[in-house]
C-alpha cells in the first residue's frame, strides 16, 4: 500500500518531564473525540503502518489491536514492511511507543479513556529474533507504566500489551526473562502444549494454510467444525485466536468469512482496511 504521508508521532522528553500533552497526544485523542462508542476489540490493524497516520488511523477507527513490523538497524528498531522501505525517521518509538504513551497520559492510564482494557500492539520481528528482541525489550523499559508486565510468574495488565510475533528466535531469549514486558505470539502448533497464556497469550497462523474456504458458496461444514474446535481449546487455556491472510477485498466473500470467524468467536480480524472493519463490526453487534 503506498504511503500518502509520513507523519511522525513525537512526544520530547521535556514535556514528558512536565507532564504536558504534545501534539501527538491531541492528534491521538482526536478520533475518540468523534467516536464516542465502545473500542472494537476484535479489530486487528494488519500492516498498521502503511496507513497513511500510522497507529493514529487505527485510534481513530477504534481498533483494539495493531500491528508493526520492525527492523533491528543497529540500535534503532525502523518499521517498514520490506528492507527497500526502511527509514532512519520511522521508528518503532516514533511512531508506536511514544505516541502511546502521550495518549495513555492524556487518558489518565488507558488508551481508550474509560475503558481499562489493555489495547494490544502486535510487533512482527523481520530480523533475527533474538538479538531483535533484546533491543526491543531495552525500547520497553524506558516505558515502565505503559505495557502488561509479566513479573516473577504474574501478569500485570497494563494499559498495552506487546505481543511478538514473525522470526521465532525471539522466543528463547523471551522464556529465559523472569521479569518482561512483552508476549509471545504462538503459533497452532503451540494450542495445548504446556506453554502457558502467561507466555503465549495469542494464538495466530495463516487461514489459508489450514482452511479451504475463502468466503464463497457455503462454509464445509468439516472445517467449521475445526474452526470453532480450536477456538474453543484456546479459549479453554485463556488464550486468543487470530488468523491472519485471510480474504480482505471489500465484497460478499469476505463478509461471508468475517461473520464466521465472529459466530466461532474468533478473538481479533485481520484487515488492511480499516473502515471495512469498523462498518462491518458496528453492523455485526
């Protein structure tokens, strides 16, 4: 998708410091300001950044979840989908983990005023996993009262929870953590192991690598029966189900998967578009 603009959402230390809400915070709160209704949890901001406010477009059409691909550039973590794109002034704090904290700030402690349920931020590592993590876990830090904290064998919600996802490397610098600030992104093959939702909070794997339908003529009866198995061995553990490439070209079709994936109480729906979703979600009550 190409990129209208590139703005970026900076808050400086100084007001940070003073307690003052910058420019991102106002433009972040400004979609909530027109939209009075309940977040949609179930909505998942696929290749958020290539929107053209990245997180903010999300924010403003009430999405719970978002998404991030990140490079590791040496100390700096840039977001770009493919290394062609990468930017020195897209970064993953400039554009992410700043402007979160700007919002949780003006929102006294939430991303969605009122609502104290954790928003999620889905970060894909593009580059090794472990040595990508680990400068990821160091951006974190700097954030204390922003993100869901597992510490010592409990999880203390925050107002965002990082779950991490793309190269798997990332997992065994993340298990070896008694203190962390981010979750890992399992996988089907992860459903019923002795992984903990405590680790694993989010099961994801691609639609079309375990379904053959693709929103036209009837759902095989066969693979609802699948579908709605595995959300219900998930859920059963605490844990939620996302699929990703899944059919997202506005029409019939994908209405058709959607309502399924809500009737088997799939928990978050992948999309690039962020309106489609909003419409749909509102519609589908």
């Amino acid at each position: 998708m190409a990129l209208t603009t590139r703005r970026r959402a900076l808050t400086t230390l100084g007001a940070a410091l003073a307690g003052a809400v910058a420019l991102p915070a106002a433009d972040a709160l400004a979609g909530e300001r027109r939209h009075r209704p309940r977040p949609l949890w179930r909505a998942h901001a696929h290749n958020d950044y290539e929107h053209p406010r990245p997180l903010l477009d999300a924010l403003d059409h009430r999405f719970g979840s978002v998404e991030a691909d990140i490079y590791l550039v040496g100390d700096q973590l840039l977001v770009a989908h493919d290394p062609v794109d990468l930017d020195p002034k897209r970064t993953l704090e400039s554009l992410y983990l700043e402007p979160l904290a700007a919002r949780v700030r003006a929102n006294h402690g939430s991303v969605y005023r009122g609502h104290r349920r954790p928003s999620q931020l889905l970060v894909d590592i593009k580059t090794e996993g472990s040595s990508t993590y680990l400068e990821l876990d160091r951006h974190l830090k700097r954030y204390p009262h922003l993100f869901t904290t597992y510490a010592h064998g409990r999880v203390l919600p925050g107002p965002v929870t990082a779950v991490i996802s793309g190269d798997r490397a990332a997992r065994t610098p993340m298990e070896a953590q008694t203190v962390r600030r981010a979750f890992y992104d399992g996988r089907l093959t992860d459903l019923g192991t002795s992984a903990p939702a405590s680790f694993v909070p989010l099961i994801s794997d691609n639609w079309t690598l375990n379904f053959t339908w693709l929103g036209v003529g009837a759902f095989p009866d066969a693979e609802r029966q699948k579908l709605r198995g595995i959300i219900r061995a998930a859920h059963s553990r605490g844990q939620k189900v996302r699929f990703w490439a899944t059919p997202d070209v506005a029409g019939p079709a994908r209405d058709a998967l959607w309502a399924e994936l809500l009737a088997a109480d799939v928990d978050h729906l992948n999309t690039d578009d962020l309106a489609g979703l909003e419409a749909f979600l509102d519609a589908h009550r």
